[in-house]
C-alpha cells in the first residue's frame, strides 16, 4: 500500500487524478476500521491532513462553506447558530476522541446510511463542492448519494467542502442506538424548518439503502401548515397533522433487520422522533416568533 | 493455637492503600507479558479454520514461507508432537480434524508481526468440510447430562417432592430465561512470548496463575514441572479467561522450539479472542417456583441447560445458587449440555452463579408480584435458617442486613408497587432488586515464604497473581500486619513460578487462600525467630486445611438495586443508578476492593443491557467478534454506582476474616435491572440483553398463565 501525503490541494487533486483508485483518508475513523477488518486494502492511502484548508470554514450572506476535514468538535463549538442541526448531529458521533478527528468530508466520502452527518446535510440544504484537476463542481446534496456506501463523485474527485444554507429556521436531530455512546445508529432523523421558504426538509439515516429524505412527509406538512395559515399564526400544529407526519417519514424509510434493530421497530422509533422533532423546533419556532412580536 | 488459627489483628488491613503499583502502571513502566525485554524477538501470527467441522485435505505454505522475514510456518504437518493430548483443547496442530470455526491451523513466525500476520493470510488450507451444529436450542433431543458441573458440584439435585409440591402450591411461577452468549474481553490481550533453552520453557503469560500454567503446560511437552518457568507480574483483565490455559500458549510454545534460544511474541488479536480464549455460554433456564400465599417458598426447581463443545467438556454451574439461596422444602436441579460445533466455553466473572441468578432473581421479582409482595419483603420471608442443601448453619449470612440497607440507599419506598405508574418527563421510571451470593471457596496448595532482611525489612514470596485487583496492594497489607510492621517494610514478590506455588486467582479465592499461606508463614517465622529475626531467617507456610468448611456454609452476600428509565416511546433504556450492598466478611482495602465491586457491577449493567455474541449459523461463528459490534456498557451508560458494604465478622473463613469480592458484584446486577425495566414499564424482559425493542412490547404480555395464583 502506497502512502501518498500531498502537501497542498493541488498537489491533492494531482495524486487523485494519476491514482484514481487512492482513497483518502482524513480523520481515518471509517477508513482506518475498514482497514483493519481487511474490509479494504487499497493500493493508494492519501493523506489529506497536511492540508490546512480543508480544515477551515468560511460563512458566506446565505451559506456556510465547511471544509471537508472540519472536525465534528469544531462544528459543535462555532456553527451551533448557522448550523444547528449539523451540530447537534455532530454532538452524537462516537466519543470525544473520535470528534476531534471526524469531518463531513468522510462521511460523505464513506456514504454510509448510518453516517450522523446525512440527515443534518438532507434537512439543512447544500451541495457538496467536489473538485479535480478537470475543474469544480456543486452536487446538489440531494444528488449526491447514489447507493449503498456509493456517492456521485468521479474517480478522480475530491470533496474539498460542503456548501451548507445557514438556518432560517430550527432544527433537531434525534438519533437512536443500543448504547449511549460509540454506537451506530438504529435509525436517525433531522428536520428543519425553513420559514423562509415556507418549507420543512428531513433527513432519515439507517433505514434504507442511502440516506433519504421523507419528501412526501415533507410536502404533506407544508400544505397542511399552509393552508392552516401556521407560518403567520405560529399556532400549535394540530395533533392529526403531526401523526400524519410521522407515518408518513416511517412510510419512506426501507428498513432492514439486523443485529442493531428489526425494521419494523425502525419504522416505528422514525415516527416517534419524526413526531417529537417536530415538536421542537416548532415550539422553538413559536418562541422566536412570540419574543419577535414583543420587541 | 496452630499457625492457620487465630485472627490477625487489622491495623493496615481495612485501610485505603494506594495501590502499590499505581505509579509503575500510570507511567507505563509496568511491564506486561508482551513488554517483557528478551533480546531480539521474533513474532507469531496464528492461521485459524475457515470452516466449522471437517478435516484439512490440503495446507499450501509455499507462498507464506517465501515472505521475506519468515522463519517457519508451523501447520499439523511439522508441528512438534505434544507428549500429553488429552485435553483437547491443548492438543494444538496434532491431527486434520477441525472442531470448531477458527480452530489453530497454524501459526507463522517471521522476523516481524507484520510479516507475520501478512505471510499468515496467505496459508492456503482446503478441507473435507462437514455440516455442522453451532446453535444452542433448547428442544434438542440430544441434551446430554455431564457427571458433574464446573467447581466439582452435582449435576443434579432433588430433594422433597417437587412436582407434588409444585401441584399444590397457592402460587406458582412458571417461565424460560435465557442468557447471551458473553465474551470476557479482558483490556489485555492473551499473550504469550516464549523461549526455549537448554530443553526448558520459559513463558511470559498474561495468566491468572503461573503454577496453574507451569503445570498444564509442562506434560504437554514432555517436561518436569521445574522445567518451566513462567513470569507474569502484571496482568490487565482476564475475568476468567486466563485462568486456565488455552491454545494461544501451546501454539506459541511450540513455535518457539522452532527458534530455540529466541522469544517468540505472540499477542490475541481482539476478533481472534472471540474463537480460542474461552467464554460465558449462553444458557436456557426453565424454572418453576412454588409458594402459599405469604409468598413462603415450598418449590423451587431449575432445569439449565447451556452448551459445550464437541472436543472438550465444560459445564456450567448454572443451578448451583438456587440450591442454597433460598429456604424450600421441595428442590430440584438439573443441568444438561447440547455437545456443538463450537469453541470450548470456560470460565467468565462468577460462571454458574452470574447467569444462574440472572434467572432466578427475575422469578423471585415474578413471584412477589404475583404475590402482590414487596421484592425485598419476599426474599426476606425466604431467608433459609441453615443452608437448604447440606443443613449446615452459615458461618455468617447478612443477605437481609444487605436488602435493607440497599433499599434504604436508593429510596426504595418511593417505588410504585404497580408497574409502569411512575412517569417522569417522557420516560417510565421504575426500580428494581435482585440479591447477590458467591461462595467462599477454600482452595489448598498456596505456600508463601517470609524471609527477614536488614533493618526490620520482610520479603514475602508467592507464586500468586494481580489480574488489576489489587493482589500487590491488598497481599502487601496481610503480609504486613501479619508480621505486625508497617506496609512499607514489606516487599511483596508474586507473579512468577521462581516463587512458591499458589493457586489459580480463580473463584475469588485467591486473597483468601494466598493470605492464609503468607499469614501462616509470617506466623511461623515470629514463633521460630521470635519480633527480631536475624537477616536471612526464612519461614515458609500453607494455605493448608480449613476444618470449619467442613461445618460451615460459606458464603459472600448482597443485594443489588436500580433505577431504571425508560423512553415510553422508542424503549431507550437508562440506568442513571445502582445501588450495591455487600456482606462479604472483612474488606482487606476498601480502595481496590470498591473498584472490584463497581467494576463487577458495570460488567453487570453491561451484560443486562449490550453484550451478546450473536452467532450465525451458517458459518458457525461469532458475527460480531470485535470491539466495534459486539458492545460492552460506554461511560456515557453507566451513571450513578452506590458501592458499600456492611460490618460483617466471620470468624471461620480464614484469618483475616475475609471473603472474595472480584466475582459477586456481577451476580444479579442484570435482575435488577430487568426487575427495575418491568416495575418501569410493565414489559417482563426474560432474555439478555434487555433491547430497546424488547420493553416495546406489550405491557403485562409475559404475565399470563404462566403465573397461577389459587
């Protein structure tokens, strides 16, 4: 196995174009396990961690720039406001260790389902900024995961960041798992609102093939808050809608059953987290609104 | 009055040590089995089975042996041939014939571990492949009795008439609990560095005893006793499964002969200790209990049945406790074993009783309710006066003392007699108790030798073993006031066969049994020499016979309790709390000790709630043999642990007074917290692990007629 440690991005992209096959590696928390279950044994290792700024972020009129390699303890720490669902997300990875060496950029290199960071990016919007030496390009996050631990990008791309909508709205995450920390997921949900464009957006992990969004959970809601006027009355969401709601994220989800959970308690814990994230940022929409009209 | 009689008088006995070794361990100058410095090293890596029974028609080494670093790749084509095969499971690379999926097939050593491992995966073996048998089910029709169960204990019991009394009874439970298959996953790996010279071993082991591994491995390869020397001074974790030797250090002897003169490292990697380092073997408890209306016990029968492998027998002791723990007149128990396709099963942290009160504390918690009895008052009201089985009076029993003050400690009047009654933000909270019990076992055969140095300095010698327990600290204190002189002018030597033999730490014997032995020997060296022995004076003692056990029942005691909480929706199940009790005699130092009891415990809350080796029967082996899937409790699960114990003098145990304590704090911790998961939610869990999906189910489902009240 050869270890490639290119010192600038240039140099990075450069590496990736002759040895399409190299896999990156940054943190190394999914690459590293893989390696060591012998799960994979490529013939190029390359070390993105000399390459200070995919470790950085810049925050943009209506988006969030987040290197690949920002680690998940730095998310929680300095994007809580323009980000809140990815680092609350970010709150639930593994262990403290683990979030000092994680960033986006692996999980979206990785593609898992169970990855924390997919249901955040799905309710959140962006686009994943991948670049080779042919050029750039944004892949619209929706786009972007194409099969079980398969994702769009060319051979010879890298992620270099992730284009991210700064909230308009709440957001929640809600994760499920068989221990209280070091775990992946039985399933996980996040959703946000966003009030600016009269829309809710979710994202389910571990419970289908790729990561997904609930879109007819999603339409279902914003007609129903619609035509209820809630946006402007910032009144509760009736019982019935919600209920319907939640039915309908467990309806998209494509559970399996495995060691972690049967599919049939994955549909039922999505509907219960589809319901009480809802809950949440809801109320909190309602603070906001009532301490808005009190200023 | 002999020098094995007589109370040693406590001075640095029951005080708080520091452990000893703290400071060598913490700044990494502690040497485990693998560190020890032997010159130039060369390294082993094992090639395992692939298939789950057959024979080997073909082992292809031709690519393994032309890495660049190997010396030699051993297969059961060149390996040495052991003198002694009788155990099976020892028996490394004598023959074709494959047992178990990942079985020892081989072994390469090369210059490195790297080329080791790399030239191991490119052994190429084929086999006449066999179906095979790997899952433990209940309703097979070749269980099979052993003539005895592991600890020498009958495999059957009966006393009274328990089908008539069962018959008549008021109130009857009547249910199957199950128990995972556990793996003990010690920190530190099995390892093993070998070398042989001049026609003698030397083995630095990570072992729980080296007289245990002196004399298992000697015959193996022709050798006297004293021709094996084996070194083990530190020791992270083994909970069992270092306590007898397994193929690892066979294997690793044997390919050190084919290196003579140079130390062959071989280190277990995580997955490998799921295949040839022993394990708890998942059990199917069928038990029947039967009571009047006071909840006054009149039946008790327990029909265990667990697995064992087709090469090697062991039997757990899985019915043992319901034989002693609770008064009866009417008793059964039988055990009885499904032979499988499978790895040798062995000891795991209080084998027998950890999965045996699993059940039968769950069934009391059945029988209270049905009852409609306050758990505690129930055990209570089943206090035996002598022990049920032999008739023998207990030489100390404070079980109750500890149920009262365990309930005390958690606030167990605020408990709701109904299930799922107590809400708090979203979630069930409900509390729960189960006893504990672990029996003092007297292990003869330890000796100790004191030997007085310049300036009122002692060094005290024994074979014995620190598992992480505190043998160094807690050795040191006994040595000390046994001499009647501080701990500092003691210097304690174990860990190694040079020292005189002690027994395996094993059945939490080992503080009992080695203490005996070096009070003995610090006993004899003052009636010889007298306070002010001349340098060089040297007494030696035993551990020696203990009539009392011949009167007496012996036993440690406790009582376990937890909150647990549960999310009414998804079944998400914390503990924020338990509460532990102990009645185990006389704490040699409430530090270690206090460590060992929360260590149990978490163990404990960590076979209730995550551990499982899950086998797939297809292959037949365990799926989840990594660190990754097959979970032990985090830090983020364990919340608040309660750890004390109550003043208890024994007088017939040993001279200190003391009982073990490395076993009993994981007996019933995983009843009380299933107890606890029921009085939360109303969903009577019978099967570890206690998952989120199990305590979805529907609420008051498993009390059927299963309970029967007249």
């Amino acid at each position: 196995m050869e270890f490639l440690r290119p010192a600038t991005w240039q140099e990075a992209l450069a590496a990736k174009a002759e040895h399409p096959t190299a896999v990156p590696i940054a943190g190394g928390t999914d690459v590293m396990v893989e390696i060591n279950f012998d799960h994979r044994r490529p013939d190029h290792l390359l070390d993105l961690n000399r390459i200070a700024e995919l470790e950085e972020w810049e925050t943009g009129e209506d988006t969030v720039r987040l290197g690949a390699s920002v680690p998940y303890s730095r998310i929680m720490a300095g994007l809580r406001t323009e980000l809140p669902g990815l680092a609350l997300a970010s709150h639930t990875v593994a262990s403290p260790q683990i979030r000092n060496r994680g960033g986006v950029g692996g999980n979206l290199g990785t593609a898992s389902p169970a990855g924390d960071a997919h249901p955040a990016l799905l309710a959140g919007g962006g686009a994943v900024e991948a670049e080779s030496v042919r050029g750039s390009r944004l892949i619209p996050i929706d786009d972007f995961y194409t099969g079980v631990k398969r994702n769009a990008l060319a051979p010879d791309e890298l992620i270099r960041a992730v284009h991210l909508k700064k909230a308009t709205g709440p957001q929640q995450f809600s994760k499920v798992g068989t221990r209280n920390a070091m775990v992946i997921a039985v399933c996980a949900f996040g959703i946000a609102l966003h009030p600016d464009t009269r829309t809710v957006r979710t994202g389910i992990g571990s419970a289908a093939p790729t990561p997904i969004r609930a879109k007819a959970a999603e339409e279902f809601l914003a007609a129903a808050m619609d035509e209820a006027g809630l946006w402007d009355s910032g009144k509760p969401v009736p019982p019935a809608v919600a209920k319907q709601f939640a039915d309908l994220v467990s309806g998209a989800a494509n559970p399996i059953d495995d060691v972690r959970g049967t599919a049939t308690y994955r549909r039922h814990a999505l509907g219960v987290m589809a319901r009480r994230t809802l809950g949440w940022t809801w109320q909190q929409y309602r603070d906001h609104q009532g301490s808005k009209s009190c200023a | 009055m002999t020098a094995t009689q007589g109370r040693v008088r406590p001075r640095a006995i029951g005080t708080p040590l520091d452990r000893l070794d703290g400071r060598a361990k913490v700044t990494g100058s502690a040497r485990y089995a693998y560190e020890q410095p032997v010159g130039e090293p060369v390294y082993l890596h094992a090639v395992q089975a692939t298939v789950a029974r057959g024979r080997i028609t073909g082992i292809d080494t031709e690519a393994a042996a032309a890495v660049p670093g190997v010396l030699a790749v051993l297969t059961h084509r060149n390996a040495p041939r052991l003198a002694d095969t009788r155990d099976a499971e020892l028996a490394v690379l004598q023959s074709d014939a494959v047992a178990f999926r990942g079985q020892f097939v081989g072994g390469v050593v090369a210059t490195t571990s790297e080329a080791a491992r790399y030239a191991a995966s490119l052994v190429r073996t084929t086999y006449d492949t066999q179906p095979h048998d790997s899952v433990l089910r209940p309703d097979r029709d070749d269980l099979y009795a052993p003539e005895s169960v592991n600890g020498g204990f009958a495999t059957d019991t009966e006393q009274g008439d328990v089908e008539a009394a069962l018959a008549s009874a008021a109130v009857t439970v009547d249910q199957t609990y199950t128990t995972a298959m556990n793996h003990n996953n010690p920190m530190e790996p099995h390892t093993t560095v070998a070398v042989w010279n001049d026609g003698e071993l030397t083995l630095y082991e990570s072992t729980q005893g080296v007289h245990m591994v002196r004399s298992q491995v000697a015959p193996l390869f022709g050798l006297q006793p004293d021709e094996v020397h084996v070194v083990s001074p530190f020791v992270g974790g083994g909970f069992g499964s270092k306590g007898t030797p397994h193929a690892p250090v066979v294997l690793a002897a044997m390919a050190a002969r084919l290196v003579p003169g140079r130390a062959v490292r071989f280190a277990l990697t995580r997955p490998q200790m799921f295949f040839v380092a022993g394990y708890r073997t998942p059990t199917v408890q069928h038990i029947r209990l039967g009571a009047d209306r006071g909840g006054r016990l009149t039946a008790i029968s327990v029909d265990a049945v667990s697995q064992t492998s087709r090469i090697k027998e062991f039997a757990e002791q899985t019915a043992v406790a319901a034989r002693m723990m609770y008064a009866a007149p009417h008793r059964r128990t039988t055990h009885r074993l499904a032979r499988l396709d499978v790895p040798v099963p062995s000891w795991m942290r209080a084998p027998g009783e950890c999965p045996g009160m699993f059940a039968a504390e769950v069934a009391m918690d059945e029988l209270a309710e049905a009852c409609g009895l306050d758990p505690v008052e129930l055990r209570i009201r089943n206090e035996p006066a002598t022990d049920p089985e032999t008739g023998r009076p207990f030489s100390s029993r404070n079980l109750v003392a500890c149920l009262r003050e365990g309930a005390r400690r958690i606030g167990w009047e605020r408990r709701e007699q109904a299930p799922r009654s107590r809400r708090e933000a979203g979630h069930l909270v409900g509390l729960g108790v189960a006893a504990s019990v672990y029996p003092v076992f007297w292990m003869p055969g330890s000796s100790a030798t004191v030997r007085a140095g310049a300036g009122g300095r002692y060094t005290v010698s024994i074979g014995a073993a620190d598992l992480g327990t505190g043998t160094w600290t807690a050795l040191a204190q006994i040595a000390a006031d046994a001499l009647e002189v501080p701990v500092e002018r003691v210097e304690l030597r174990i860990g190694d066969t040079a020292f005189p033999p002690a027994s395996v730490a094993g059945g939490s014997s080992g503080i009992t049994a080695w203490g005996s032995a070096v009070v003995h020997a610090a006993r004899r060296l003052r009636e010889t020499y007298g306070n002010a022995p001349p340098d060089g004076a040297e007494a030696t003692g035993e551990t020696g016979d203990n009539p009392a056990t011949e009167r007496f029942a012996m036993y440690a005691f406790g009582a376990q309790f937890a909150e647990v909480r549960v999310d009414e929706e998804t079944g998400e199940v914390r503990v924020p709390r338990l509460v532990g009790v102990f009645a185990a005699g006389c704490v040699i130092n409430p530090k270690t000790a206090r460590s060992q009891l929360v260590g149990g415990m978490t163990m404990g809350l960590s076979m209730a709630l995550h551990e499982e080796s899950h086998v797939d029967g297809r292959l037949g082996q365990v799926a989840n043999h990594d660190l990754a899937e097959y979970h032990i409790a985090a830090n983020a699960d364990v919340g608040d642990i309660d750890v004390s114990w109550i003043d208890e003098d024994d007088p017939h145990v040993n001279p200190m007074g003391s009982k073990g304590i490395g076993e009993i704090g994981i007996v019933g911790t995983a009843a009380a917290v299933a107890n606890a998961a029921h009085n939360a939610t109303g969903v009577r869990v019978r099967d570890l692990p206690i998952t989120l999906d199990k305590l979805l189910g529907d609420p008051g489902a498993g009390n059927g007629p299963a309970v029967r009240r007249r």
